[in-house]
C-alpha cells in the first residue's frame, strides 16, 4: 500500500486514475471487472494503471506487441505532441487488440486512453519501490527519533529548502537547534538528545570544514577549550577564519 499510495502523488498519475484507486483501496468504490490479461495486469492497483511497467504488459498482453515494440509504444506515447502522431499509436494499439484479444474498437479505446494519460512522465515501479522504502524510513525516523532525523537532514542539505526552513519544520515538532559551541559542535549538524540538535562549526559563515576538522581534532586529542586565548594557543592553522567567529565555550 505504500508503494502504491507513494506513485499515487508522482507528477506522472493522472487524475483520473488516482480518485478512482483512492476510493477502490479505501472500500468506497467497486472494482470494475475487466477482462483478461487487463484484470491480471492491474489487479494490484484496483484496476488502474499507475506504473510504466503496466503500459508494456498491456501493449504485450492485449495489444499484441513484441516487448522491443512495447517498450518503443509506451516511449513514444509518453512524448507524442502531434494529434497525427498520437492517432497512428491508437491505430496500431486498437489494431492489435483486436487482432490478440478480440477487442471491439471502443473496448480498446478505453485502455488506449488510460494508457494516454501517462503522457509527460510516467512512474516506474522500481521506482516507487525506491520512494516507498524512503518515505516509509524518513517518516518513522521523524517520528521515533527527529533530533537525529533533522540534524541528517540538515547535513545533507538536498536543496529543496533553505536552511531557514527546515529549521522552523524542526521547531514546529518541537526539535531545538543549539547554536555553535567550539566545545560541543563538530563539522556536521548533531543530535545532543532526542530534542536538541547541535549546530556545526562549518555552519558559520568563513569556516571551512577543513578548519572546523582541526578544531575537532584538536578538541578530541588536546581536551575541551577553556576559553578564546587557550583556543588561539592551541590552532597555529586558519586562524583568520577562526577570528570571525563568535564562539561560545562550555568548558563543563
């Protein structure tokens, strides 16, 4: 169910597929009852079709394709602009259908069409498989364990949002960011509790993360910082940097 609800929300589903698999899983609406190799193929997905692999099987199964042609099928109508161009595919998938299953035209025009609306971008199985197991992980880890889940989140930095507003989502669920300590921050953000996440070194602006990587190192060989000077005897290295820094120092 994972898998299919995480292809639901893909750019690639049309709309009319989703409502009517939404109310099938949920109960609300019978499942049409298709003839064979169409009720095999999407018996998984409610009588819907919502993956690539699904179009292939379908331009095999019922209309008769070699899996080289399915597969050039299925490519060529997920771009096909040109009404001309469109019309040939529905000739030749209405043909075959015909031909492998004994489809009446308007029986084959309506798969054709669900197949259509994968024009644009269609969802691979493999694909949502990968989504799924993601999600499925990103979401317990928020849930169990969110100080750990935003500070790698923050780590990584995957460029959808600024750093600004996955801050404030780590608030609104109750995770604190801890500003930079040279004492406690490292070169990556951290999680210190199960609600509080340590700001890094390389966070600030002029440290590099080779520098915040000595002092790291310098910490964990030398012992904790005592104060500025003791920091300043003890980093004969990117001093310029270190010198933009306002840095708190917990010696406890």
């Amino acid at each position: 169910m994972t898998l299919r609800g995480t292809d639901a929300l893909s750019p690639g589903l049309d709309r009319l597929e989703l409502h009517p698999y939404v109310r099938r899983a949920r109960g609300e609406e019978p499942v049409a009852d298709l003839p064979d190799p169409l009720k095999s193929i999407l018996a998984a997905t409610h009588g819907t079709l919502m993956f690539q692999e699904q179009i292939l099987r379908v331009a095999v199964h019922y209309a008769g394709m070699n899996w080289p042609d399915a597969d050039r099928f299925r490519s060529r109508l997920s771009k096909v602009e040109d009404p001309d161009e469109l019309a040939a595919l529905r000739a030749v998938f209405l043909e075959g259908a015909a031909a492998t299953v004994g489809a009446f035209p308007w029986e084959a025009q309506a798969v054709f069409e669900q197949c259509a609306a994968f024009r644009g971008y269609g969802f691979a199985e493999s694909h949502a498989h990968a989504f799924a197991q993601h999600s499925y992980a990103s979401a317990y880890m928020r849930r169990h364990h969110p100080a750990a889940y935003f500070a790698a989140f923050l780590t990584e930095a995957p460029g959808m949002w600024p750093a600004s507003t996955m801050a404030a989502e780590a608030a609104r669920r109750g995770v604190r960011l801890a500003g930079v300590d040279v004492n406690r921050s490292s070169t990556a953000y951290r999680a210190e509790t199960a609600q509080v996440v340590r700001v890094p070194l390389s966070a600030v602006d002029g440290v590099s993360l080779d520098t915040a990587r000595s002092v790291v190192q310098e910490r964990l060989t030398g012992g904790r910082f005592t104060g500025v000077e003791n920091l300043y005897d003890r980093m004969r290295q990117g001093l310029g940097a270190l010198a933009e820094l306002r840095l708190t120092f917990d010696p406890a």
